[in-house]
C-alpha cells in the first residue's frame, strides 16, 4: 500500500498550525449563523489568505497548500455538528494509494 502523501503532509501541517483550523471554523460558523447554509472551502481559504497576508510583511512567509482545502473541509465537518452539510465533498482518490485511515474514507461518500 502507498502513502497517500498529501494526507500524511496535511496532518503534520494541520498539527504545526492548529490555528487554521480554527480561523476556518470560525469563518464557516459566522455564515451559517448568518443564514448561509452551504459554501465552499475555497471561499474561507482565500479569505485566510488575505487575513495572514495583512498580518504578515514576509511575502515568503507562511503558505496555505491548495491540496489541504479538502482535507480542511472534511475536518470541519467531522467536528463541528453545524458544519456536517455545509460544504459538498466530491470522491477523494489519491493517485494509487489508500487513505490514512477509515474515518477520512467515510467522508469520500459522495453523499455528503
């Protein structure tokens, strides 16, 4: 069985930075309490784009990877109970690999 590399490198940053997570959350809660049922994590990820760019003048400095906006989204969900048909999740396959574990296979269900 091969890594699925972008999971293993998405739970070292997530652990390295838990301060993501929380910001995104934060974010996806404020619209759902403004009455906005469904988003899309890109929408949030850009918006911690630019919030991390205005505190930070290092324009090498801290990055968000692309390939961490599902994982994020699938995390959120997980977690957070209001969050659980927020976003829509399509079938995440890894070039050749199996997941890291089954709990992130269970999200890959197209239904939710």
């Amino acid at each position: 069985m091969s890594t699925d590399h972008i999971a293993a490198n998405f739970a070292t940053f997530h652990l390295e930075n838990p301060w993501v997570y929380t910001r995104l959350r934060d974010l996806a809660l404020a619209m759902r309490s403004a009455g906005i049922n469904h988003y899309g994590i890109g929408g949030l990820y850009e918006t911690l784009r630019y919030e991390a760019s205005l505190i930070s003048k290092d324009t090498e400095g801290f990055k968000l990877n692309n390939n961490y906006r599902a994982l994020y989204a699938r995390e959120l969900a997980r977690n957070e109970p209001e969050l659980i048909n927020f976003f829509k999740f399509r079938l995440r396959k890894a070039r050749g690999t199996q997941h890291l574990s089954p709990s992130v296979d269970a999200w890959d269900n197209p239904m939710y």
